[in-house]
C-alpha cells in the first residue's frame, strides 16, 4: 500500500459499498461507433460477478482509453474527486481506490482483491459526437431530445482506460465490449439514451458516504486499516454525549470493553470491535481518538522499575490548558501544566521514570517497542 498524504480531513462514518449481486449486463447489438448503443436491443448478455475473478486487468489498446455513452452521475464524480484528493488511495467498502492526475485529467482506480477486479476509468463532459449521437436518434422526438442531451450535459460520461479481459480471458487484449461491461458496472441505475442498458451502480452510494463523512472533524494522521464504521461510530458515541469529550471516552470504554493479559496486539479499530484486550490497547485506543479529535498527545511509558511498566495518554486541548492523562485505571484531569510532571502524577512515589512513545511506530509496526536502553527519563 502506498503511503498517504497527511491532511485534515472530515469523516464520519463509512456508508456500505454497493456492489451489485445480479450479473453485469449489455446489449449484445450494442454498435461501437455509436459508443455501446444498441438501436433494437435485440438479445442481453450476461456476466457473473464471479467471472471477474478469472480475467484479467489490461490497459485499453487506444493509448486515451475507449469513451462509452454510459452516463455517471455528476454527484458520484465530484465526491470521489473530494474523497480521493491528496491522498494515495483510499477504501471505500471492500475496496481500494485512488485518483491519477494525468493531462487528459482526473482518472479513478478501482481495485477489490475479494473478487479479482480491478479497473480504471474517468469521466467527462459528453463531446458533441455524443451530444450528436443523442439529436440524431431523437430527431423526430423534440421533447426527449431535449430531455435526453441536457441529462448528459449536466452529468458524465464513462471514459475505460482498463478494464478486464473477461469475455476471452485467454486473449492478452481488451476491445470495447469489454470496456463496455465496465462502463456498466459503473454507470448510473438507470441510463436515459435508448440502447443504453441500465448500469449496475457499483459507486452510486458514494456522494451519501462522503457527505457522512463530513459531519465529524478528525485529524487523519494515519489510515484506518478496517473496521472503520464500527471505529468512527464508536468516536461519533462518544461525541454525542454531553460534557468533557475526554471523561466521556473513559467512561464509554470502561463500558465497552474488558482488559485482561492474555491478548495479541491490535490496532484500536481491531479492539473496539473485539471489545477486549491488553490494557496497552485501551490506553492506545484513547491515544488515537484523542489524536483524531485534534488532542495534542503524548503516549508515555512509566515505570518504577522494570516489572511496572504501563502506558499513558497525556493530552491537552488547543495547546494551552493544563496537561490531562488517560490510564488504563483512571482519568487524570488538568493535573500539570507542564508534561513532564505527569508522569510522578499517574505513578506516585519516589523513582518514576518515563519515556515518550513513538505511537505512529507503535501502529505501523503492529507492537509495543521495548523502551531502548537509556532513553527513560527520572
């Protein structure tokens, strides 16, 4: 997986990917000079979902990608545009995608290794030889001439560049049938031209999952590996309630969750499914949240001696209230105005030693580092 861009982004929760359940279908006289319209619509052809797995992704042979007169809704278009930029890829329910700048413009990339299927495309503006193509074929119908021209004009239409060689998959090659079956995959639920079948809106909840994800401020500092409804659902709880955000983190998980020994690592959207583990996983799970909701952070390791180690989140608000801390045990509130007091706060007694976590290293690798030799503090 790439690395992702560091930005502020706004996120709620994530809506469920659709994916359709019933074959992708075409027209099977669908006419490539007309851009995959099917005048007579004269028979369907069908393909499995479960076919894909079987084929292929492979660039279009035309260096600019294969245009269809499949229409995408201008909604889906503008959120993924919002969704994708500045970063790498992203997931959107059992999939990843990211966004390529080229010269021709904005192309999206799909890829959901559960089914084998991966593809690219882009969208754009219908060109006058489809806008022709609509006059043409309306030409003694004024009222769904109009009708028809200004729905292509105010949406999209669906540009290949790769798509999977599911018709001959033996045949290191794609032609525009195959392109056309993408494009249908994508396209809206419902196409306007006559001899343009029906797509099966694979990305039509997208505008509704982004615009969720708008009602929640967060700091993504790092990707959410899974779970992410279930994580920014459990945020959103714990937003919802009335008074300090922090007390009511503490309160919420000690609801929620149980602590015991006995447990391998997880990341904080693993335990708040699991709904148990370490209690290095719950102070970790306050340290994320806290980071998240724009908190700054520290995660410290304290210690009497070398069989008392335990973490803390120490926090504060806006850079200048007093110092917070999150134990696995308790909540410390405004104890210090200075962090490094904090430490003889949540550990009392002589020799308390402390060390500051790297807790994005902590994330990334999965565990909880030894503290190296002669980095504690006293």
């Amino acid at each position: 997986m790439k690395r992702k861009a560091l930005v502020f982004i706004q996120c709620f929760f994530l809506a469920a990917a659709v994916f359709p359940s019933e074959p992708v279908e075409i027209y099977t006289d669908f006419n490539s000079g007309k851009f995959g319209q099917a005048r007579e619509r004269a028979g369907i052809k069908k393909f499995p979902l479960s076919g894909f797995s079987a084929s292929r992704t492979l660039a279009t042979p035309e260096p600019g990608g294969i245009i269809t007169a499949v229409v995408l809704d201008a909604a889906v278009v503008d959120a993924l545009s919002v969704f994708l930029r500045d970063y790498y890829e992203r997931r959107i329910g059992p999939a990843w995608m990211w966004l390529e700048k080229a010269a021709a413009g904005e192309i999206f990339h799909y890829y959901d290794d559960s089914l084998g299927l991966a593809f690219s495309f882009s969208a754009e503006k219908p060109g006058p030889q489809i806008i022709s193509l609509i006059e043409n074929f309306y030409r003694h119908d004024p009222v769904n001439r109009r009708a028809v021209a200004a729905h292509y004009r105010k949406n999209y239409v669906i540009h290949i560049h790769s798509a999977e060689n599911i018709i001959d998959p033996w045949i290191n090659t794609i032609d525009f049938q195959e392109a056309l079956v993408i494009a249908t995959l994508i396209g809206d639920t419902t196409q306007e031209l006559w001899g343009i079948r029906d797509g099966a809106g694979l990305l039509r909840d997208i505008p509704a999952f982004v615009e969720a994800k708008t009602a929640l401020s967060l700091y993504q500092y790092r990707q959410i590996e899974k779970n992410e409804t279930e994580y920014l659902n459990f945020i959103r709880r714990v937003r919802d309630r009335e008074g300090s955000f922090a007390r009511n983190l503490y309160s919420t998980a000690m609801d929620d969750f149980d602590t015991g020994m006995f447990y391998d690592f997880q990341l904080p959207e693993e335990f708040v499914v699991s709904g148990r583990g370490r209690e290095d996983d719950l102070v970790l799970l306050y340290t994320d949240v806290l980071a998240r909701m724009g908190y700054e952070v520290k995660l410290l390791a304290v210690a009497k001696d070398s069989e008392s180690r335990n973490l803390a989140a120490v926090f504060r608000e806006n850079g200048r209230a007093d110092w917070s801390a999150l134990t696995a045990q308790t909540i410390f509130a405004h104890i210090a105005a200075d962090w490094k007091k904090v430490p003889a706060i949540v550990m009392s007694g002589e020799n308390v030693w402390y060390h500051e976590m790297d807790y994005p290293r902590i994330f990334r690798e999965r565990e909880v580092y030894d503290v190296p030799a002669g980095s504690w503090r006293k």
